[in-house]
C-alpha cells in the first residue's frame, strides 16, 4: 500500500473528514516518526511495532560487477520490529 492508497483508504472510511484533512494527518504522523527517529529517539506504537535507529559498521564489500572490493562506510539505518498484536494478526491467533 502506498501513502496515496493509505489516504484514500483512511478518507473513505471517515466521510466526515475532508480529504485533504486526511492527508494532512497522515504526513504529519509520517514527519514526526521521521523526525523521531533523527534524534535517535524510538518510536512505539502499541500493538503495532517500534521504529528504531540501529548503526551499521563499516565494512568491505564486493561490488556485483565487477568484483572488486569496496569499502562501505558505517551508517545508521532504520529498523522496525513488529508488535505481539501485528504478529498474531498475521499469523491468524
């Protein structure tokens, strides 16, 4: 699902919201996660999952092509880790 497809989903399922209203709301929801998680912070969301930063360490990789070897800085990256509830609702429990 793609955040256009989220938005339609969302105005669809609450007339009495306007759209653009919607849409605000989503991105606004969307920037502060991504903001959260700038900062280092984690974010939580109950039955869901977490968002969290986790740092990689540099290494040597090999570039597919042509086979030489690369060096690949450290970096931060986003993780997310699913919730018991999300888990179980995929899983059919």
């Amino acid at each position: 699902m793609t955040k256009s497809e989220l938005i339609a989903r969302l105005a669809a399922s609450h007339p009495h919201l306007y759209q653009r209203d919607v849409e605000q709301i989503v991105s606004t929801v969307f920037d502060e996660i991504s903001e959260a998680l700038a900062r280092g912070d984690r974010v939580e969301l109950r039955g869901f999952g977490a968002f969290s930063v986790k740092h990689r360490r540099s290494r040597t990789g090999r570039n597919p092509r042509t086979g030489d070897t690369v060096n690949v800085p450290s970096k931060f990256v986003p993780f997310f880790k699913t919730g018991k509830e999300l888990r179980d609702r995929l899983n059919g429990e």
